[in-house]
C-alpha cells in the first residue's frame, strides 16, 4: 500500500495511511458511509465475523476503513465508527476502529492499489461496486481478500495469523494453518490435502489398532478353551 498516502479520521485529523501499519496486521475496507445498503452489510458481516474471533481489534489487529466518496466528511465517519464500535463491544475497541474520508486523488490511487472497483451513478446518486474486505500485512502488503459480505470467524483469524507472519495467535493457531489453507478462489480457507490425508492416515492406524486389538482378545479366549481341566 502506498503509506503516503493523506486522509482525515473521524476526527477531522490529517493521518497518512502509514500510520496504521507497523507492529499489527490491519483489515482493509473500502466503503461509503451513506450506502443505503452493500456497504452496511460488508461491515455488519465484518463486526459478526470478529465477534468470534478471540483477537481484539486495537490489541491484535487494526481495522482501518476508508470512504471512496470524496463528498462524505468525518462528521460522517465519526458517527460510523460510533454505531460499529457499539457494536463490536470490546474493551478499546475504539483505538483499533479508524474511519476515513479523503481527496479524490488519494482515494483512487488506494483503490488502484488494491484493485478495488468503484463507478458513481450520477441518476441514482448511488455507487456501483465490489463488495469484500482485505487483510494487510504489518508492513502494509496486502496479504488476502475476502470476497462477498460474511466473512467467517476461522477465515478471519487464520488471515490474521497468516498475515502477522506468527505475531499474532496461538500454537494452536499456528497449526490450525497446517491443516487449512486459503484458495484464493473462493477467499476462504480449505483443509489442506495435507491435512486430509494425515487424517486419513491417523483413522487407518486407528483401525488397524481395534483389529489387532480385536484379534488378540479372541486369540486369548480361544486358548483358554482349549487349555486342559486341570
């Protein structure tokens, strides 16, 4: 991402967009505040993903979204991030929820940069685009995209883990990665083949045990019937 990049938060602060990378992985969404409805979904779908991810947004991660209609101000972002961050519902929320507004040229060099597809309908007054959210590294590389308006929880925190390049999550978390992995098809995580077949393996073992085992019980009934009265 170009870190250069000048927008103002909801506060009518001036902020780059580097400002939000460095220790933490940051999601990405580019949406207008005055949608009457896609952009609400993208961002309802993303508040019920989160709620089940056991990272916290300003602790873990960020969430950075970016309004592509150069007519909204932070007066409109402010109130966004105030409906959203009720929301989501967690202790310092609010430090890891940003909502920008921005000049135009600024707004359409980050939407080329991430391949974000947007057309204004003058007739309708409306925006004509894509809907999906993205996963950035700490650095600012974008990392993964979630396409559509659910986004879920074991998708989001695997790209969280991936995308912290182990800074954030678990053992756990990191094994969880061995056995998924992301099809960027689809924008979601899959069980890997590796995974697959290691499960595959692990019941085969599991039945041939309960044979032998099987086996040796008989074996030992049939000698005791055949052992001689004492």
């Amino acid at each position: 991402m170009p870190p250069e990049l000048t927008f103002r938060d909801e506060t009518g602060r001036a902020v780059r967009l580097g400002d939000y990378f460095g220790d933490k992985p940051v999601i990405l969404v580019l949406a207008y505040y005055r949608c009457p409805m896609l952009c609400n979904q993208v961002l309802n779908g993303l508040v019920d993903g989160l709620r089940g991810v056991p990272f916290n947004a300003g602790e873990h991660f960020t969430v950075v979204v970016v309004s592509f209609d150069a007519r909204e101000t932070p007066k409109l972002a402010e109130a966004k991030k105030a409906s959203y961050v009720a929301s989501y519902a967690r202790p310092g929320a609010e430090a890891g929820w940003h909502f920008l507004t921005g000049e135009q040229d600024a707004i359409d060099r980050l939407a080329e940069a991430v391949g974000f597809r947007f057309r204004f309908d003058a007739k309708t007054n409306q925006f004509a685009h894509a809907s999906g959210i993205m996963l950035l590294t700490p650095e600012g590389k974008l990392a993964r995209y979630f396409y559509g308006i659910t986004y879920p929880a074991n998708s989001l925190r695997l790209g969280l883990v991936e995308a912290s390049e182990g800074k954030v999550g678990s053992p756990v978390d990191q094994l969880l990665l061995f056995c998924f992995h992301y099809d960027a098809e689809s924008g979601t995580y899959k069980a890997a083949m590796t995974a697959v077949r290691l499960a595959a393996a692990l019941t085969v073992l599991a039945l041939a045990a309960c044979l032998v085992w099987a086996w040796r019980r008989e074996a030992r009934k049939a000698r005791k019937l055949l052992a001689p009265a004492e």
